[in-house]
C-alpha cells in the first residue's frame, strides 16, 4: 500500500484543475483493509499525509467528499 500512495502522488492530480484540494484521495473499500494495513504499518496515514494522499474507507469517504 505504501507503494501505491507513492505512485498516486507522482500523479498529482490535483494540478489538473484550478482550484482544486491539493490531494488524493486512496479508496480503501473495506474497514478491515485499513486495519490490517495499519497493522503492518503504523505509520501510513502520516507518510500518505506527507505525500499528498488522504486514504479513505466507506466510513470516512463521505466526510472526506463533504469537507472538500
């Protein structure tokens, strides 16, 4: 997973469009997936912050789609 935020942020999407949040969004379809990832590593959410990329699960998308 960490390779995959990586590879979003090289993207960076967000310089598509003006003006635009400057971030992605990396759907996780499960709350399960999250956990387990988090499991293995600690510390994803703060490295995908860092490059740009908000992960989300069926539970916070919602919020994360209204914020923006």
């Amino acid at each position: 997973m960490r390779q995959h935020v990586i590879e979003l942020s090289r993207k960076e999407y967000w310089k598509q469009f003006e003006p635009a949040p400057d971030f992605v969004v990396l759907f996780l379809p499960g709350e399960d997936l999250f956990s387990a990832a988090l499991e293995i590593n600690a510390g994803l959410i703060d490295f995908g912050v860092s490059q740009n990329v908000m992960i989300a699960t069926p539970v916070s998308l919602i919020a994360t789609l209204r914020a923006v």
